[in-house]
C-alpha cells in the first residue's frame, strides 16, 4: 500500500537527503518508518530517528537529544 512512498523516500535517503515522515494519527506514519528504514539498514546505511513532542518546543535541540 506504501510501497511508493517508501521507494521515493528511500530514494531520498540515498541520495543524501534528509527525510521527514508526517502526517495525522493513524495515516502510515509508523508503516512508512519501518520499510524505508528496514531497508536502509538493509543496505548498511545509518538510520537516525527524531521524534518531536509539543512539550519540548521550548527546549533547543530536544529531538537530537531524545
């Protein structure tokens, strides 16, 4: 069902570009997540996840800290 999206942000990543995942709760966020990185890993490419929280919007640098 994903699989374009997937491709495309694998295609992304390997050209070296950053990738971000968004969208609302329940629309394949997590879905997405595990096959590009499942697939980058495959590859032996280094896989960084950030995840922001509202919480922290105040506190510089939350996400590269999680």
């Amino acid at each position: 069902m994903f699989e374009k999206i997937v491709d495309q942000a694998i295609d992304f990543a390997c050209r070296g570009y950053a990738v971000r995942i968004t969208g609302p709760a329940g629309s394949g966020k997590t879905t997405v997540f595990q096959g590009v990185t499942d697939e980058l890993q495959r590859r032996r490419l280094t896989v960084h996840r950030v995840t922001a929280l509202r919480t922290q919007t105040a506190v510089p640098f939350s996400g590269v800290l999680a």
